[in-house]
C-alpha cells in the first residue's frame, strides 16, 4: 500500500461523497455540480463540488499511473498521478465504476489483465467524455486502480526497472539501470498487496504453493511487459516478493550496457570474436549481476543473417524476431542433452543453451561445442577456480578454447581464455567486430 499521500483521507472523503451524492459523486469530486434535476434543493446543498488543492510535484521517475519523486540518496516516495492534479478521489470513485469490466477473449492470465486494463481505460475515457472531463492521466491511474496491478505492479513498470523486492510489513527495494538500487520509502508491502499477488500464483496453473514448498514463481507478460514473481507466503516463511521486469532488457542493448559501465568495447568485442571463431561461451557469477542480460545483448547483436535458437528452462531471453533476426525459442525443462541431439539436426549458427544447472547441462554444452555449433550459456560461480572445479564435481572438465567472461555487481571483471596451459588472458579482438560494436553506439535499445 501507499502511504504518506493521502490515500487513506481520500477513501473516507470518496464514502462520504457517496452518501451524499450517490451516482454524482464522481462529478462533485470533479469539481461539478450535480446535474440530477431530480434532487431536491436539499440534496442538492448537500452534494457540493469537492475541490482539492493541486501539488506542485514534478516527476523523476514516471510509471503507468503514477511517478516517484526522489527526496534524498537512494529514496524516493511513489505518488499517484492525481495526488500531483488534486483529483485523487475522482481517481479512486472512478476505479469503483471499472471493477468487474474483464476481457471475453484472452490466451493467458497476462493477457486477460492487460486488455481488461484497455477494456476499463476506453470506459474511464466514456465516463469522462460525458460529463465534460478530458484527462487521460486520470482514466490510466483509474483503470491501473480498478485491478490487482495497483499499486506494486504499477509502479514496477517504470522505464529501466529490472528488479522489485520487498518483505512483508517492509519498504519496496526497486534496482533501476541507471539510477541503482533505492527505498520507494512510502510504499509497504501489507497483507493486502501480498494477497493480490498470491491469486496471480494460483490462477496458473502450472504454480501453487504447500507447506513443503511455501515459493512459487510464475511469469506475467501484459502487452509489452513481462514479470516474473516469485512470492514466499506466511506461515511457512515470513512472507516476500521478488519482481523481475523481463521486459526491461530490450532497453539494455550491448552499446547502452557499453555506456554504462558494464563492459567495454573491446571486452564486447573479444566475446563477438570468439563466438565467430567458435569458441564457446561461458558468462558467470553470482546471482542478479547480469550474466542474462549481457547475453540478451549479446545475441542481440549478432549479425541478422544468423539462426539463434535459445534452449531455456524458463524463458528470459528477448523475443529476437521483433528485430529481424531468424530465432528460435525453447523452454525445455527435461533433458537438455537429449534437446542438443534433437537440434543438432536443424543446424543453428547459434546455440544459447540459458544457465547451466548440472551434468545434463554442462555435457550439453560440450555436445554443442564439439559438434561444430557455437554456443554461449551462463552459470553461477565465485571464481575460475570455483568454476572449475563445479565442473569436476559432475566428473567433467571444462572444455578447452572456452572463453569465461566472469561478472560482478552488474559488471564484467574479468575475462580469461582456457588453453592447454590452462588460464590464459583472452585473444584480441578483431578489427571488424571492434568497428561493429562503435557503430552500434547511441543504439539505447536492442
């Protein structure tokens, strides 16, 4: 919930409109006057325009009915778009005209949210029409108001968020590509919210949740967002949330991820060479430093004429048709190995084989590698020692002229080149590619 903007005022003023007004209230919160010719003089004095003050807010961070202000380091507060116009309880009676207004035709949970947001939206936009009200801002924040979206999943859909976590009765953490990781300070995850959340787990039916396993995760994917929630719910655990936004990788391309600070041109392009000389690729670290993301943009980036078939367990790699590429998609959670033999019959150019788990997965790569394909997957390691090392513990050796490029705090660190001699520092780039990657600079988004 949202705290510290009047939420709570701007309930009990809406229950208090409606007693007075009934179907007028949403005019009088409007500023209008009622226009039931029918109410006595009476009611009529009774049921007079609501005015409040605008703020003088300006946004730093905008999202789908709302924006968050900054107030300090690495703090910031969330606010409805209406508490900045003074219509916050026109916001809130208009979200009660929009429940129960849902989509006949849907293919997914997802998909049945998202066009019942576009369903509400052109009724928010009818209402206003007809009594002489044109504010967008106002039918978007009311539509977003009417679902279990509001308010969590709204403000995650603020440009460049990857990432929303939060423990029950605790802050909202949001990690932002440029700004960091900082406090949404005046939202709270309560019962509330995480109920909502939790009726999304079990209308899939793929996910659930018992007392053996109190986590469960489950994608969303709403028009052009896609979210991955993984809820951990009481008693069996405290209760959390952790909210990754898929969808912001199409925003974090190879010469953007350059400019921030993750890798260089020539770590960019040592990796594209090595791929086109076929080497294998292993992108590692700990978990959330972006190994998923430099691979997204680094398939991204590969010439349009090649076929890139990605082998996951669980989708995150951007649909790469949208940019004219020839690519292929799987979400395989059984045998990888036996996949490999499957694809090694399609002959791909490029094979993304996602993160490698165990023995299944690191014989796939080397079956990828060995059979002329070229290949990249991620994994999760400390070091090149600890990498090794997990590949001895499956009674495997990682396979020579593999290129380890190694991640940390959303940054490569190091990059080193297995030979003979064992670790070694990685071959040069090649012009060609060092010329493609400072071309592809500006380019923002894959």
């Amino acid at each position: 919930m949202l705290t510290q903007v009047g939420e709570e005022e701007a309930l009990k003023i809406c229950k208090s409109l409606l007693e007075r007004c009934g179907s007028d209230a949403l005019m009088a919160a409007l500023g209008l006057p009622p226009r039931n010719k029918l109410m006595g003089s009476i009611f009529r004095r009774k049921c007079k325009p609501f005015f409040t003050s605008k703020a003088d807010l300006t946004a730093d961070l905008e999202f789908l009915g709302g924006f968050i202000k900054f107030e300090g380091f690495k703090r910031g507060l969330a606010f409805p778009s209406s508490y900045a116009t003074g219509r916050q309880v026109a916001s809130i009676l208009l979200s009660w005209k929009l429940k129960g207004i849902y989509a006949d035709d849907y293919t997914s949970q997802g998909d049945l949210i998202w066009k019942s947001v576009l369903l509400r939206l052109k009724r928010a936009e009818t209402i206003l029409s007809s009594i002489g009200i044109d504010d967008p801002s106002l039918a978007l924040e009311s539509s977003l108001r009417s679902t279990k979206l509001w308010p969590l999943m709204a403000i995650l859909t603020s440009q460049d968020v990857t990432e929303g976590y939060a423990h029950l009765g605790g802050p909202l953490y949001i990690d932002h590509v440029e700004y960091g990781r900082f406090t949404v300070t005046n939202y709270v995850l309560d019962y509330n919210d995480l109920e909502k959340l939790i009726t999304f787990v079990e209308a899939d039916i793929n996910a659930g949740f018992d007392l053996s396993s109190p986590l469960s995760e489950i994608d969303l994917r709403m028009g052009d967002y896609h979210f991955r929630i993984a809820l951990d719910v009481p008693p069996a655990s405290l209760g959390a949330v952790d909210i990754r936004n898929l969808s912001s990788m199409s925003r974090l391309s190879l010469p953007r991820l350059i400019s921030l600070g993750t890798l260089t041109v020539d770590d960019a392009a040592i990796i594209l060479t090595c791929i086109e000389r076929g080497d294998p690729i292993l992108i590692f670290g700990k978990t959330g430093v972006g190994k998923t993301t430099l691979s997204n943009a680094i398939l991204a980036s590969l010439p349009r004429s090649w076929r890139i078939v990605t082998v996951e367990e669980v989708r995150e790699i951007e649909d790469l048709s949208k940019y004219g590429m020839h690519h292929t998609p799987y979400e395989v959670t059984s045998n990888k190995l036996d996949f490999v033999r499957f694809l090694l019959h399609r002959n791909p150019d490029m094979v993304f084989l996602g993160e490698v788990l165990g023995r299944d997965h690191a014989e796939a790569l080397d079956l990828t590698f060995f059979s002329g394909l070229k290949v990249m997957a991620t994994t999760h390691a400390r070091d090149f020692k600890d990498l090794t090392e997990k590949w001895k513990s499956w009674g495997l050796n990682l396979p020579e002229r593999l290129l380890a490029v190694k991640m940390d705090e959303k940054r490569v660190v190091d990059i080193r080149y297995l030979s003979d001699m064992g670790w070694i520092s990685p071959p040069s780039p090649s012009e060609r590619w060092l010329s493609h990657v400072r071309s592809l600079e500006g380019a923002y988004t894959n």
